[in-house]
C-alpha cells in the first residue's frame, strides 16, 4: 500500500506535444526498465525529485526500483526530427 502511494505522489508527469503537422501526441515518462516509451524528437530531462525520493526510501527497496525503474525520464520539449531525405 504504501509503494502504490508513493508512486502517485512520484513528480514525471506525461507532456502533450505538437507535431509540426498538427497532430498531436502524449510522451510519457519512462526509466530504465522501459526504455522503449522513448520518442524520437522529445527531449527528456532527469527527474531529481524521483531520485530523492529513491533515497530517502531507499531501505524498502520497492519504492527505488519503481521509482527508477518506470519514471526516471520525464518529457519537456519537442524538437522535429530532422528528415534525412530533406538533408
């Protein structure tokens, strides 16, 4: 129970972007364990408060590794990928 309460108060929110088409679309935070969720083009900045977090609870072991583990990586900007067939 309390793991699950701490990773509702963890601090990586989802950013929504726009594309230079129009579209938009959601990035979500990702960590080590998914490493997959990242986008091309999205820049991702660290998320210090996670880290905090994962040492003051360090000794229940759970909180780190989730917190690490799912939400290291938090989205904060979008640059368009360049086309390498413009180039």
């Amino acid at each position: 129970m309390f793991v699950a309460c701490l990773l509702f108060a963890s601090c990586a929110d989802k950013k929504t972007f726009k594309k230079a088409d129009g579209t938009e679309f959601t990035a979500q935070p990702y960590g080590w364990m998914d490493n997959d969720k990242a986008i091309e083009g999205v820049d991702y900045e660290l998320c210090t408060a996670n880290i905090v977090l994962s040492v003051l609870f360090s000794e229940t072991i759970a909180a780190p590794v989730l917190l690490t583990g799912l939400e290291l990586w938090e989205p904060v900007s979008y640059t368009e990928p360049k086309n390498k067939d413009n180039e």
